[in-house]
C-alpha cells in the first residue's frame, strides 16, 4: 500500500529538496523556493509519483492512489523547519493543506484533469497531465459533429486548446480517457423555469382558436372523441376533440390507362352487337 519502502538508513545532513519532472507538472507542489533540510529517511519508491527529491536524487515526497484511497509519504521529520523560517523557510502550511486535500479528492488538484468552456463563439479546453506531451482532442458539438483542435503549451503539465463554435447546447470533450462537458447558452431556459403540468398556459391560445386542451390521465383511457369539423365550427367540446375540414389540397398530376386498345375494344363491342342481334332474331 505504501509507495515507497524505507532501506533503513538516515541521511544527516544540509541538503535542499528538489522538484522531479512529475512534481514541476502536479498541482500539489506551487511554490518552487524554500529552505533546507538536515535529515532524510532513506527509502526505494515502490510505485506512484515521486514529486521531490532529496540527497542523490533519493525520493522525498512519494503520492500514489490505492484502489479508491490515496497516500503521500514524505521521507523526513525536517518539515517543520519551514515553519520556523530556517535558510529562509518555506511553505510549510500550503505543502501540507495541498498534500491533505489532494488526497480528499479535490478537484482543483487533481493532477489529471480535463475542463471545458464554452462561451459564446469559443469553446475553451484545459488539460492538466503528468506526461510530456498531451493526448489528441476530440470535442463533440450539440448536433454529433465532432471537432480536433491542437494543444499548445501553456506551463509544465498544463495544455490549453480552443477551437470555434457556433451553436447552442452541450458540447463534450475527451482526451486520454478524460471527460469533460459544458454548456453553451443559458443555464435556466424558460422552458425548465416550471416543469409542473398544467393546461393554464395553453388555454387562452386554445380558446382564441376555438380549440380546447385535454388532460390525460396515466393510463390514457379518457381520450376524447375525434371527430371532423367545419373550417369555421368549434373544435373542441367537452368529451370531444375536432379536426377543421379545411379542404387544403392540391392535385400536382394525374394519368389514365385504357383498359383495351381502340381497335380490339371497337371489334368486342361490334361482336356483342351482332351476337344480341342474331339472338332477338331468333
């Protein structure tokens, strides 16, 4: 469980900690000045991220998450020099409440992280990483269509890409198996204002109209009647609902097809003819 396994030894000494390459891109680590230190518990990292170092590049600062939890181990009882200001202290109180909250799970420290903003024509993505180079970026607009817009730099372990926008919705983004979404537009449209059924806000429209609105009940077994209506009638009545006769259609072609050519039709009609003829004579 531990991420580093201590070999026994103690280090006595002056020394200065140092950031790792993993500690100058971690959220956990802000300041980068401070004093020295004049112990250090020998130990050999076992797993996680070593975020400083202390003699001979030895891990000092050890994080690593287990399963849901998290732990941190610092190799040193020296910490509290800071606190007292020796070779110009250090941050003491800031290091310890950002190691405490990073492993509560606070959001602003995770040190993978994606975030998304859209605003307006813009659509903003922050990446927070602990590798060199940043994953490739898909960002999906409202209506499926997807974007890719590039990464550019912007400090040690932080990425920040933006790419054009033109719609209204929920717009997701995804890289490296990180997820973010946000919304471009109002937060609280009219339309989720009042989620409560009622038939108030459609009655003055349906009574203009000389229509009428139905409330249904869970099992839909009060439907109204439908039945067909004037273009100038009521539409509605108490158990009934009507459907204007409004005679709105328009024939755009027509064909016809004889069933027998002229000829053959002229010969069958004339047989018929004679055949009649010949049985009145008899």
């Amino acid at each position: 469980m531990l991420p580093a396994s201590p070999t026994g030894d103690i280090y006595t000494g002056e020394y200065t900690p140092e950031l790792t390459e993993p500690g100058k891109r971690h959220a956990v680590l802000a300041s980068r000045e401070w004093g020295g230190w004049m112990r250090y518990v020998d130990a050999e990292a076992q797993a996680g991220d070593v975020l400083m170092s202390g003699p001979r590049g030895k891990p000092l600062l050890i994080v690593d998450r287990v399963g849901d939890g998290r732990v941190g181990m610092l190799m040193t009882d020296q910490i509290w020099l800071w606190a007292r200001g020796h070779d110009g202290g250090g941050p003491f109180a800031e290091l310890m409440r950002r190691v405490v909250h990073w492993m509560m799970k606070e959001p602003e420290l995770e040190e993978r992280k994606l975030n998304l903003v859209a605003e307006g024509d813009t659509a903003r993505v922050e990446l927070r990483t602990l590798l060199d180079s940043a994953p490739p970026l898909v960002v999906e607009t409202p209506e499926g269509s997807f974007l890719e817009p590039q990464w550019r730099q912007d400090g040690p372990g932080r990425f920040v890409a933006e790419a054009p926008i033109d719609q209204l919705g929920l717009y997701r983004a995804e890289a490296g198996g990180l997820e973010a979404v946000a919304l471009n537009g109002p937060a609280n449209p009219k339309e989720y204002a009042d989620l409560q059924s009622t038939t108030e806000v459609l009655q003055p429209l349906a009574d203009a109209t000389s229509g009428g609105v139905f409330r249904l009940n869970a099992s839909g077994t009060n439907l109204p009647d439908i039945r067909r209506t004037s273009a100038r009638g009521n539409s509605a009545g108490g158990n009934w609902l009507g459907l204007r006769e409004r005679g709105a259609y328009a024939v755009r072609s027509s064909s016809s097809q004889p069933l027998l050519p002229g000829v053959i039709a002229a010969a069958l009609l004339i047989g018929l003819l004679l055949l009649a003829w010949r049985r009145e004579g008899r």
